[in-house]
C-alpha cells in the first residue's frame, strides 16, 4: 500500500470517528441516549472562593412589611412561517418570590417631628412608604415544563449557556412586582409603621402620638 493511500485511509477512519462523537453528543443532547452522567455518576466540587465584602452601607429605612407572591409565567415564542417543532420554545415556569415594603427615616428633618413643652405629645410626619425590587426565592422557584424545536435544542449544544430561563425570571420578576403595587401591601407597612413608633414613644412617656403620611 502506497503511502498517499495509508494517509488517505487515516483521514477517512478519523473523520469517521468524528462524526461518529458528534452524533453521539447531539444525541445526548436531544434526550436521545442517556448522558454519561446518567451512566456514570455525577460528582460535584464546589473550588469556589471566600465571599468578599466590597461595601457597607448604612440602612435608614424602616422595613415594615414583606409580602410574598407567586406567578405562574407561560412564555411562548415562536418564528414566522416556521413549525413549531422545527424553531420555537414554550416554558412553563412557577416563580416564587418576595416583596418589601419600607417607610425611608433617612430624610427626616427638624422640622418632620414636632413635642410639646412637657413633652407628653408628639407629630412625626414621614413619607409614604415604597416598596423595594422583587426577589425570586431559588429554592421556591422551578421549571413546570419546556419545549423546544430541534434548531433550538441544536442552538443549546452550542451554547455556553444551554437551557437559560433569564427570561422567564425576569418576567416573573415583572408579574410580581407588578402584583406587589396593586397589593395593600403599603398600607400595611405604614400602619406597622405607625404601630412601632407609638409603642416606642409612649413607653419613653408620650401619651399622645400622631404619626403622618406625605409630604
């Protein structure tokens, strides 16, 4: 056998071979074969390193109730003129999260608080309360279900980052906070609000205490 024939035949068998490992991985992939995880067992190491402080900040603000949602995100996209099976995705996804709302103390002028002479009655006119960003809890957060075409399944083989539910987080981030401003859930941070800060003056001796709300 010559040798341009011997090289020839090498190049033939390897390409082979490597076509052979990209159907196996595509397969895998697909939920055709079982994974090797499957077969073999997956061990995990966590080699991250110690948390850092980067900063601390002072907090003014009264937290004075927390509110706690749920949404069901139904996100569906499709391409034109394209099969589902072929392009698209639909996710089911339940996220889990929770709201806070606060009454801001930091902003709170001389003027703000006003005592009397025998310093039995005191006013203390604060702002209304507002509500703080939505966090989705991870442990109470999960995927019902997810479909996917076959270029989509092939776009995740390729991705660094396959199967990524950013968008149905962030969506349901959006629903939640969207529910938290529609929920009483202000009212009630300022009514504990209110609650606290008579039971903190009257047990330093004030007998009569108005707290407000606004500007």
């Amino acid at each position: 056998m010559s040798s341009g024939k011997a090289v020839s035949w090498w190049a033939k068998a390897l390409g082979g071979a490597a076509l052979v490992a990209v159907a196996l991985v595509a397969a895998v992939r697909l939920s055709l074969l079982p994974s090797l995880d499957d077969v073999l067992g997956e061990e995990e190491r966590d080699r991250s390193g110690p948390a850092l402080l980067e900063s601390i900040q002072d907090i003014s603000r009264y937290e004075a109730a927390t509110g706690n949602f749920q949404v069901v995100v139904d996100l569906e996209k499709d391409t034109k003129y394209v099969p589902d099976s072929l392009r698209g995705t639909r996710t089911l996804y339940v996220g889990a999260g929770t709201v806070d709302a606060y009454v801001d103390m930091g902003g709170l002028a001389k003027e703000d608080v006003t005592v009397n002479e025998a310093r039995t009655s005191a006013t203390i006119r604060l702002p209304h309360a507002a509500l703080g960003k939505p966090a989705l809890d991870a442990d109470r957060s999960y995927t019902v279900s997810k479909q996917r075409g076959i270029f989509d399944r092939l776009g995740d083989f390729f991705s660094d980052n396959p199967n990524n539910e950013q968008a149905v987080q962030k969506l349901a981030t959006k629903h939640i906070a969207s529910a938290a401003r529609d929920s009483r859930l202000t009212t009630t941070a300022e009514q504990n609000t209110t609650r606290m800060l008579e039971g903190l003056l009257r047990s330093l001796g004030f007998t009569n205490v108005r707290v407000t709300y606004g500007a």
